[in-house]
C-alpha cells in the first residue's frame, strides 16, 4: 500500500531527530578539534592534514558501505552500526592526551558516519519522493544543522566555565545518548522505510549509473576540495587572536544556524527552478573565505555566515540531485561512489589549503575560491540535461 505525504514527513522528522542529537554531538566537538588540536601540540599544515584525513576516511569507507546497503537492503542495521561508532568516538576525546591519539578519535567518527550515510541517505531519498527531493532533503538538514548549531554553544558554554577541552567532550555523551534512543524508537516504528518509494529500473546506463552522475560527481569534487574545513579556520582564528577559545564555537554555532534556515530555503527553491539553486550555494561558499581569513572579527563573522549559508545549499541539495539521478535500487552504490570522489578531493583540498595556509595565507585563499568556482561550468552542464 502506497505511504501518504503526513507518514514521509513524520519518517523524516525522525531521521532528523537523530540526526540533531548526533549533531549535537559531533558538531559541538568539530567546533574545537582544531584549537584542541594545537593545545597538544600540532601544527596547521597536522591540522589541515588530519581534518582531510578524516574526510578522507569517512568518504572512502562510504564506497563499499554504499554497496553494502544496496546489496543487502540492510539499511538500519548498517545506519545503526555507523551511529555506534561515530558516536561514541566523541567522548572518548576526553582522554587524549597527544595529538596522535585525538587524531585517530577524529577520523575514528569520521569512518562512523560513512558506515552509516548512504544507507541513511537511500532512506531518506525514498520518502523525500513523495514530499519533494528538494524539501525533504532540507527539512533533514535543517533539523541536522539544529543540532549542529547547539552542539558548539554547548562547548563553548562548558569551555567557559571549565576551561578545560576534556570536559568539553565528555558532557557530548549526553546528547549522544540521545541519539541512540531516538535511533532505536525510529527502527521500531519504520521498520520499512522502502515502502515510500516503488522501485524501477529505467535510464540507466550499461556500467549502471547515467552519465550525467559522472559529471555532477566531478563537480561536487571540486567543491569538495576548494571548500576550508572549519578546523582549519578555527586554528586560524585562535592563532591569530581574533576569538577567543570560547568565542569560536559560538562563531561554529552562528554558522550552523544560518546553514539549518538556508537548507530550508535552498530545498523548496530547488524543487521550484533546480541546478541554479545549488549555483547560488557555490558562489555564497567562494565568497567566504577571503573575508573569514583576511576580515576583522566583525568581518569574518561574516564570512562564516556565508560558509554557513554555502554549506546549507551544497549538503541538502549535492544528495538531493542524486535521488533524482539515479533510481532507488542503483542510489546505495550512488551515494557511496559519489562521497568516496567527495572525500577524496576533500583530503586532498583540505591538505593542500593547510600547507598552502603555512606558506602563504593569500595563495590559501585563491585556492579555495578558484576551486569551488570552476564547478559550476559542470553544473550547469548537468543542469540542461533531463532528470
């Protein structure tokens, strides 16, 4: 029996409770990972390198995590696993006493979350089917960018009063308790989520993807490596003095809730007029980087509210784009093919911008913003293309 617009609605609210609590989470630690770590004693180009390392992980695990879930159909076992590992990961950081031990952390909940997204995604690109690809994928990443934006002022809060990293991450097990709950009361009352979507097989090619996929995955690689990961800009703004340890996550936390508002926006407008939608995000995104790296504090404020409203378009509408690319059946593999290409270029983006970063700040800058920029020529190609 076909599922009705209130049910897709009420399955994706509850796939972005779990993901605010989880965001909560890894999010409010990310605010601070690169400060943190510097206390322990490594340095931009360590911190460049281990935030793309862990993308880099995260994205390529997402390779055969993808084909997993397209193989099995196992998509909550697979979701569940994901979330245990990326979780839990978080408060451990409590106990890191060397650079060493907090990077294996980092890229420990990295690889978490790439078990666990493509089959995530599939589910959510099911139910988006009957709300709106463009909609659905905005009201998750809304309500996963909630979470982002209380995670860090939890941090900041704690790093206020204690001043003390440690205890900073271990107040993230609440939320992250949270998240597991609300994870096993969504498995119990969707136990189905395929049911929001019939299967078909239809326009796809003999290697079993169109080749407007292939196109729109080098673009989003672009993206990937021009985009500065926040670590990175947060060691910037602590070694330069322009925030405070605790005034960075709030930045982190602003951020966060100009990305959740323009998801929303940037959803509906892309089920009204498409690709030029997520054109908007790409140019917002360029934009931000000089003026977070070269700004005053007021200025680079700025900057990170247009990160924020650059990362809002690209992380709803970059997985909305596939489910309409790519038929249910094939999207497993989809999601894991295209964030293995993601992750690559992002390791190798966020490597190049943090030694860039230690030679030249304005070579840094140039990077990131030439390199967003030169993907949009491949957007609109696929733009013109039939869905």
């Amino acid at each position: 029996m076909a599922a009705s617009r209130q049910s897709a609605i009420r399955f994706i609210v509850a796939l972005g409770t779990i993901s605010l609590f989880a965001d909560v989470t890894y999010e409010g630690a990310r605010s601070v990972n690169g400060p943190f770590l510097g206390t322990l004693g490594a340095s931009a180009a360590v911190v460049g390198i281990v935030s793309g390392a862990g993308e880099f992980v995260g994205y390529l695990l997402r390779l055969f995590s993808g084909a997993a879930a397209d193989r099995t159909r196992a998509y909550w076992k697979l979701t569940l696993a994901g979330y245990f590992i990326n979780l839990l990961a978080v408060p451990f950081l409590a106990l890191a006493g060397h650079w060493g031990v907090a990077a294996a952390l980092i890229i420990a909940e990295r690889a978490g979350k790439a078990i666990r997204t493509p089959a995530r995604d599939v589910m959510l690109s099911q139910a988006s089917k009957i709300v709106g690809r463009g909609w659905g994928f905005g009201l998750h990443e809304f309500m996963d960018q909630v979470g982002a934006f209380l995670g860090p002022l939890l941090v900041a809060l704690v790093l206020a009063k204690s001043h003390r990293y440690p205890q900073a991450y271990a107040v993230l097990a609440i939320p992250a308790g949270l998240a597991l709950g609300s994870l096993f009361t969504a498995m119990k009352f969707y136990p189905d989520p395929s049911r929001f979507e019939e299967p078909k097989a239809a326009g796809i090619t003999p290697s079993g993807l169109p080749r407007a996929f292939w196109i729109y995955m080098a673009a989003a690689g672009l993206l990937a490596a021009g985009f500065v990961d926040f670590p990175l800009i947060a060691f910037h703004f602590s070694k330069t003095s322009l925030a405070t340890p605790a005034e960075i996550p709030v930045f982190y936390s602003a951020a966060m809730g100009v990305e959740a508002l323009t998801a929303l926006v940037f959803g509906k407008l892309f089920d009204r007029i498409g690709m030029p939608a997520l054109m908007v995000g790409v140019l917002l995104s360029a934009a931000s980087s000089p003026l977070a790296f070269f700004g005053s504090f007021y200025t680079a404020l700025a900057g990170m509210m247009l990160w924020g409203a650059g990362m809002g378009a690209q992380q709803s509408l970059l997985r909305a784009k596939i489910a309409d690319l790519v038929p249910a059946e094939r999207r497993g593999s989809a999601y894991g093919i295209f964030n293995t290409a993601y992750g690559i270029l992002w390791f190798a983006g966020s490597s190049a911008i943090g030694i860039l970063y230690g030679r030249s700040l304005a070579a840094a800058v140039t990077f990131a913003v030439v390199t967003q920029l030169a993907a949009i020529p491949l957007l609109l190609m696929v733009g013109r293309r039939p869905a």
